[in-house]
C-alpha cells in the first residue's frame, strides 16, 4: 500500500500566497515605473519647447528692433506669436522667475536672476530651471493699457498654469536703455 505524503497538500496554499505576493510586487513595480515614465516624458517635452522658444527669442532679439516703452507714439518693437505645445501634467511653466520658492504651492510673479531664467514643474516631478544669459533674453510680463502693451507693475514673470496649445506674443521692448521679452498670452485681444 502507499502511504500520503501530506505535507505536500499544505504547500499549495502557502505556494499560492508566495506567487500572489510576487504578482503584486511585479504591478507595484510596473505601476511605478509608468508613472516615472510619463513624469519624464512630460519634462522632456515642456524642456524641448523652452529650449525652441529661446532659439526663436534669440533670433528675435540679435535682429530685431524693439519699442521704446517711454515714447507712447513709437512703433511697435519686432514681435514673434510662439505656439508651445505643453503637457497637460504641466504645474506651472514661469518666464523671468521662481514662482514657488518656497515650495508650497503659493505661486507668485516676483522676477528673479534678472528675468533671464524660466522654471517650470511638471506633477510628480521637482523643479526644473533653465538659466538664459542675463544679456540676452530678460522675460516679463505685459498687460494691456490704453491701446498699448506695457510692463505690468515693477517687474512680473509670466506664468503659465495649465497645459495644452499655449499661443504667446513676445515683443521687443526697451525701458531706460534696458531691453526686455514682453510676453502677453493670446487671450482673445486681437492684435
């Protein structure tokens, strides 16, 4: 006669534990590792778009002639419409400063570095910056004023809070010998 070995019957529980917890550990894994994947995805495509923004400002500002913003008569300074193509991830995207530096969430539009820096954050991920050479490229923003585009208040870096097709108009303008980025978004005004 044989004898049982019933040793081996108690094996098949823990055995499917052991592959269930394996399996789970794979998913979790495999879930991370998406997720870092889109996080860095998405900061390689706001990285790629600032990186053609600024080819086409340095273009813009070797060449180009801006607008004195002390004379209210004088000609429009040479302008470029630029169409950034950003993630929907997107946290924030700052031309000309820091707007969380503390880190908090609390966004502001103090320039900083001069305005020759853009920072930008995508969900998931931390602050990225891209340093512009101060002589180059200054950003700030505009806001429309009696038919005209100025400097909106004492110094503001333009923030971008969402993602998608982003239509900006940067224009070349000049305050006491000082050249500057103007950038005002497209938002209906028409031009």
């Amino acid at each position: 006669m044989r004898s049982f070995d019933c040793s081996a019957a108690e094996m098949v529980p823990i055995r499917l534990l052991v592959s269930i917890a394996i399996i789970a550990a794979i998913a979790v894994l495999l879930g991370v590792g998406i997720g870092m994947l889109r996080t860095n995805l998405a900061q390689h495509q706001v990285e790629q778009q600032c990186h053609d923004l600024i080819a086409a400002l340095n273009t813009m500002v070797q060449g180009g002639a801006p607008r004195d913003l002390g004379d209210q008569f004088a000609p429009a300074g040479t302008t470029r419409a630029l169409a950034l193509s950003l993630p929907d991830s997107l946290v924030y995207l700052s031309f000309g400063g820091d707007p969380d530096v503390e880190n908090t969430g609390a966004l502001h539009s103090r320039v900083t570095n001069e305005g020759s820096v853009i920072y930008y954050r995508v969900d998931g991920g931390s602050k990225q910056v891209i340093w512009l050479s101060e002589e180059r490229i200054r950003f700030r923003e505009g806001t429309f004023s009696n038919t005209t585009w100025t400097l909106k208040g004492d110094a503001a870096s333009y923030i971008i809070h969402r993602g998608g097709i982003i239509t900006l108009v940067c224009e070349l303008v000049e305050q006491d010998h000082v050249i500057y980025v103007l950038i005002h978004g497209n938002d209906g005004i028409k031009y």
